[in-house]
C-alpha cells in the first residue's frame, strides 16, 4: 500500500481540538472510504480496516444520521491484523442526506464531509431540468457547492447541445458547468484542473451519468465497475450499489455514489405530478378529462409540444416515467399477491399439521 498521511484524505486540524477535548488521543484515527450493509472500510495512514460500529454507538444510534457514513472521519481501535471496531464519529462539517426512497421522513445519508458536489447529468440522453433541480435542491440543503457536469458531449446532436446548455443556464445562472466527454476527453482537464488536494468530491446523479466512469479516468485506473443501459439486466438498475471513497495522488479525495433514482421507478404519482407540473396544468384544457397526451384530438399537451411550449425531451420523460411508475404500481401489486399466496400456503400447512 502506498503510505500516506491523514491530509492526504483530506484531514484538517480543525478536528485535532475535539480529538484533544475527547480523549481519543489513544485511538487511530481514520477516514471511512467504504460502506455496504452497515460493514465499513476505514483508512488510516497505516492500514484499511474491515470495521463495524462499538456497541455502545449502536445504542446510541437513534436514527440513520447517527451511523456512520463515507467520508466520516472516525476514532477506531483495531482488534486484529485488518479489523477494527468504531468507537467515535467525529463532527462532520457537511452532510449530504436526501428522504430515503418509500419512507417518508426518513433521511438516507449520502456522504459526509464533502466540500463539493458535482451534479453529473448525461445531456444526450438523459436530460432533464426537473432532475437536477432535485439535485441542486440536496446540495443547498447539505450547504455545499454545486459543480454541474453534463456528459456525453460526443454523441448529443451539436445544436441541441447548446440550446440544452442555454436551457440550463438561464436555469441555474449562478452554478458553474462543466461539459465532458468521458469517451473523446473533451472537457476533461478543466475539471481535472479544479480539484484541489485536501479537499473532497462528491459525485452525484442520475444512473448512467457517467460518475464512475469519470472517476476512473481521474483516478487513472478502472476502480470502478461501469455499465451501459444496455448491459444492465433490469431497466433503471444501478451499476454502483455502494458509496466508496477515492484518493487521488497529490490531489482531492473523490466519493462516488449509486445513481439516485429519486425520480424513478419507486416514486408515486404525486412526484410524478409536482415534477410534470406543467403537463399536469395542461391537461386540465385536453377535450377529455382521461386523456393520455398520446393520439386523443385537442389534447392540450400535444398542442403544447407541437407550439414548441413544451419541450421534446420533456414530454417523452413524462410518458416514460409514467411508464415507470405504473409498472411499479404493478410489481408493488405482484409482490402483495405473491406474499398472499405463501400466507395461504403456510396456513393450510400449519392446518395439516395440527390434524
Ligand atoms: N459516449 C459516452 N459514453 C459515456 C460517457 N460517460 C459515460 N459513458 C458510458 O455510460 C455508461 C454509464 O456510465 P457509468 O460511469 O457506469 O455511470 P454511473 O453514473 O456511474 O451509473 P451508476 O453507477 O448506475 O449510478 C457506460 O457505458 C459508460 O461507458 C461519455 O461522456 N460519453
Ligand atoms: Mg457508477
Ligand atoms: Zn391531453
């Protein structure tokens, strides 16, 4: 392993008063650069230790937040070679937490002690306004500075590029944004440029966008596991699955996410509503109060798109994450019949068994 120092990860002596007024002066102190199913990989400057939490912050944990997440900088004790138990979670400086997926008022820790996000969105494919106002939405409410990426510059259509670009930046005219090609390098030593050492990244956005692959190409070596949709066995399945913590040698310290589908498939209707409000307002005016904006003749939203009032792209997400949506409704309902199906089957068995 390359030896390094806590600065390397991003430290800074801010945290040596609390280490001091804690008592932690006996523990190693460590970053963690990975966690899956509450198992954490910690860093130190001398080792990577497969961790769990102390007892005593397991009782203590009263909520997600309280656990620990990447980019926490931590006090452990390491009880063998390569394992060591977490005992303290320093104070974080940021967090970045959304509402975790079918919970309601439940908060999903991203990453912590981030100083910037880049919000990443594929422009080709993938583009949507409604998205990255979610997204720069979490970054102003974790008090962290938006970077945008848009990627896959190679293959969006040269004017629809810059009217996309135009779009965006009447949008959001005070963030700074970045466009790359992860394939042609275009726009990639710009942003390569701007990452500071001591300072950490966060990667967020839609699956697909492109995170972990830019990743790779900072980091200069396939860390990363990256699919095309194509690839992926189910429509809409993440390639990342888990949060992990990259040190880039002489420069910043990069985390990448799973993509958040905080749009997707697991949204309910409302969501759907408030994100296509326009297209929900229309539809009030469509000849027929179930239209589907698909064929029906004076459908106000089609009238819409053909007056160029409403984007392509706009109309076309709509219908495919209503798409999305009903298909969850459906798969919700399979999994409630199936569940039905085992009850009955598990009864009837427990009757045979008490003749
Ligand atoms: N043409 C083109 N393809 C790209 C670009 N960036 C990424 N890709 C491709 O897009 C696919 C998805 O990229 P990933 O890096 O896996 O996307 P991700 O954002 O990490 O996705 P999740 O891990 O699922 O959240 C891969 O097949 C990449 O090769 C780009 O700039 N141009
Ligand atoms: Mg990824
Ligand atoms: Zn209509």
């Amino acid at each position: 392993m390359i030896p390094l120092i806590l600065n390397d990860l991003g430290y800074t002596s801010q945290l040596d008063t609390f280490i001091q007024s804690h008592d932690l002066a006996g523990f190693e102190i460590g970053r963690i650069i990975r966690e899956s199913k509450k198992k954490y990989v910690v860093k130190t400057e001398l080792n990577n230790y497969n961790s769990q939490i102390s007892g005593k912050l397991r009782h203590e944990a009263k909520s997600r937040s309280d656990y620990p997440a990447v980019g926490d900088w931590v006090a452990i004790k390491p009880v063998e070679k390569d394992r060591a138990i977490i005992h303290e979670i320093l104070p974080r400086k940021t967090i970045i937490e959304r509402q975790a997926i079918g919970r309601f008022g439940k908060k999903q820790t991203i990453a912590t002690n981030v100083d910037v996000a880049f919000v990443m969105q594929d422009i080709a494919h993938d583009f949507n306004l409604n998205r990255l106002d979610r997204l720069i939405a979490i970054c102003f409410a974790s008090k962290i500075q938006p970077v945008m990426i848009l990627t896959k510059i190679d293959i969006a259509d040269k004017s629809e590029l810059a009217d996309r670009v135009a779009q965006i930046d009447k949008r959001f005219n005070d963030i700074y944004i970045f466009l790359l090609s992860n394939k042609s390098m275009e726009g990639f030593s710009a942003i390569q440029n701007m990452i500071e050492y001591g300072r950490t990244y966060c990667f967020i956005g839609a699956s697909g966008a492109g995170k972990s692959t830019l990743i790779n190409n900072l980091v200069g070596e396939k860390v990363m596991l990256t699919k095309s949709l194509r690839e992926k066995s189910h429509k809409g399945q993440h390639t990342t699955s888990h949060r992990e913590l990259f040190i880039l040698k002489d420069s910043g310290v990069l985390i990448d996410t799973p993509g958040m589908r905080e749009l997707g498939v697991a949204e309910s209707f409302k969501t759907l509503e408030s994100t296509f409000e326009i297209i929900f307002t229309l539809s009030d005016s469509c000849k027929y109060s179930d239209c589907t904006h698909l064929i029906e003749p004076e459908c106000a939203v089609l009238m819409a798109l053909e007056k160029n009032e409403i984007d392509r792209s706009y109309y076309d997400n709509f219908h495919k994450m209503k798409g999305e949506q009903s298909q969850f409704e459906l798969n919700k309902r399979g999994i409630k019949d199936k569940e039905t199906i085992k009850k009955m089957k598990s009864d009837s068995k427990n009757k045979k068994s008490r003749r």
